[in-house]
C-alpha cells in the first residue's frame, strides 16, 4: 500500500472517533452524573422548652421570679419549721417531746417548703415583682399567725399553737396574691410599693397608739396590723392605678417624718406619750399639707416642641460698604 493509502486510513479513523456521541449530562471525562451537594442541616440554637405555649425564663425557672419564691419558701420553712420543733421538744409536749426539736423542725420545714416552692416555680411563671409580692406576703402572714397565737394561746395553751398559725398565715399570705397573678405576667412595681407602705405605716401607727396609751405593748394588735395594712392596699391597687410617685408622697414620706419626731421627742423630752403624738400628728399633717400642694399645683402641660427648619442657599453679599464688588458663600436659613 502507498504512502497516500496509509494517511487516508489515518484520517478516516481519527474522523470516526470523533463522531462518538456521549450519554447527557456527561462528558469523555466525567465519571458520572454529577450529585447534587448535601444541604447542611439548620441547626437552630436550642431553647428551653415552654409550657402552654409561654416561653420559659431558664431551664430551672418558668419565670423571672423563680427563684426568689423559692428562697423565700425555704426561709419560711426554716423559721416556721424552727418553731414547731421548739414547741415539740418543750416540757410540755412531753408524749411527742423530741430531742433537738428546733434543729430537727427546721430543716424538715425548709426542705418540705423549698421542695414545694421549686415545683411550684419549675411550672407556673412567676414575675419578679410577683416573687416579691409573695415573700413579703410571706412575713406579714406569719407575723398575723404569730399574732393569732399570742392573742388565742391563754384559752388553748398548747406549745404548738404559734408554729402552726404562722405556718397556715404566712402560707396564705403569699398563695393568695400567687392565686391572683395567675394569669398575669407580672405585677406593677407601684402597687408592691403600695403593699410594703401599707404594712409598714400600719405597724408604725399601731405600735405609737399603743406608746401614746401608755400601755404595755399588745402583741396581736402590733403582729395583726400589717396584714392589715396590706390587705386594705392590695385592695386598693387592684381598683385603681397609684403611680410610684404619689406612694413616695404619702406612704414614704409621712412614714419618715413620723419615725424622726417621734425619736427626736423622745431624745429631747424624754417622754415617749408625748414623742408618740407628735410624731402621729407629723404623719398626718404631711399627708395633709402634700395633698392640699398636689391639688393646689395643676398638671403642666408638656411644652409645645418648638419647629425649627434650616435649609442651605447661596449668599451674596457686599464685600464692603466702599467698594462695589460681591462676596459669594454657602449659608444657612433657620425658620423658627
């Protein structure tokens, strides 16, 4: 065969190669169809779950006050628990006496009432302004339970007696507004305020009577009034809206006022009666004088915002009174 042959058969074959058709979607080096890439999977950061479709403050806590309603069950679980084993390990008791009793009841008392109050806090949302509504429930119940005794304890006499009432009076006191913040998220600040000032004026102004009478001091009368005092504004916020203001006014102001007379009279004159009536008619004259000064001052009326409008142009003025040539600049127009 010829050279010519021989380079004929080359090109033919070369051309019959190059016909070949590939399968789509690949190419002569391409080992298959292309995968498509793994989507990598959201990760969402992770939450702590929710109960009723309201979102839980912490692992350990529905809400923000968690943790204080708890702490205050266990003090309450110390204190009322200390008392009942007092009374257990008394003379008295002498069937049920039991050695170290106090020590023994108080830490039963805060670990049965701290266990209560973290189930309790772990499931139901309490607000932290609620927490504290409840803890100071919680000292003015027990105080009227311990008020409750020493009024009953002369016709019952039993050792038992003034635990057991504290314990039922400081659990109410801070179930009852737990019970009516159910469904609330939180409590005004304002109207804790109005509670503590309730019960604190109240135990101020029954403990200066009962100075000024010149008596011995009446324990169920001291114990009772500020449960009192925070039952009647308790009543008094959930009817109306006191801002924190105005129970700075009447409820802190008074209360201090009062309390420095009444150590002043008693510094100066050495005569508590007497210290005790100034300092009872200090707190209602500065109730009175703040009143007739808040009905006296009317509301002022937010200042009208003032409308001011700048805007750029251009300024031409005279270079000099003599000469006759301009000045041209940037300036700015203000429009009150």
């Amino acid at each position: 065969m010829s050279r010519a042959g021989v380079l004929l058969l080359l090109l033919l074959g070369g051309a019959a190669q190059a016909q070949i058709i590939h399968p789509m979607g690949e190419t002569p080096g391409d080992l298959g169809p292309t995968a498509p890439a793994s989507k990598a999977p959201d990760v969402t950061p992770e939450r702590p779950p929710s109960l009723a479709g309201r979102e839980r403050f912490s692992r350990f806590s529905a809400g923000r006050g968690g943790a204080l309603f708890a702490f205050s069950q266990i003090v309450d679980g110390l204190v009322v628990g200390g008392l009942l084993g007092a009374g257990l390990s008394g003379q008295s008791a002498a069937p049920l006496a039991i050695p170290q009793g106090a020590y023994l009841g108080a830490l039963t008392g805060g670990v049965g009432l701290g266990v209560l109050g973290v189930v309790l806090q772990y499931f139901q949302p309490i607000g932290l302004v609620a927490a504290g509504a409840t803890a100071l429930g919680l000292a003015v119940g027990a105080m009227a339970g311990l008020g409750l005794a020493a009024w009953l304890q002369p016709a019952v006499g039993s050792p038992l007696l003034p635990g057991l009432l504290a314990l039922a009076g400081s659990q109410v006191g801070a179930l009852v507004p737990l019970a009516l913040l159910w469904r609330v998220d939180d409590l005004d600040p304002a109207d804790l305020a109005l509670m503590g000032a309730g019960a604190l004026n109240a135990f101020a102004l029954a403990a200066l009577f009962n100075v000024a009478l010149h008596r011995p001091l009446v324990a169920p009368a001291l114990l009772l009034a500020p449960a009192i005092g925070m039952a009647v504004t308790g009543l008094l916020a959930a009817v109306s809206q006191i801002p924190l203001t105005s129970v700075v006014r009447y409820g802190a102001i008074p209360l201090a006022i009062g309390l420095s007379l009444f150590y002043l009279g008693g510094a100066v004159f050495q005569a508590p009666q007497l210290a005790a009536l100034v300092a009872m008619g200090g707190m209602v004259a500065t109730v009175g004088v703040t009143a007739l000064v808040s009905l006296a001052t009317p509301d002022e009326a937010p200042p009208a915002a003032r409308r001011l409008t700048v805007s750029p142009f251009l300024a031409v003025v005279p270079a000099s009174p003599r000469s006759g040539g301009l000045v041209v600049g940037p300036g700015l127009a203000a429009v009150f």
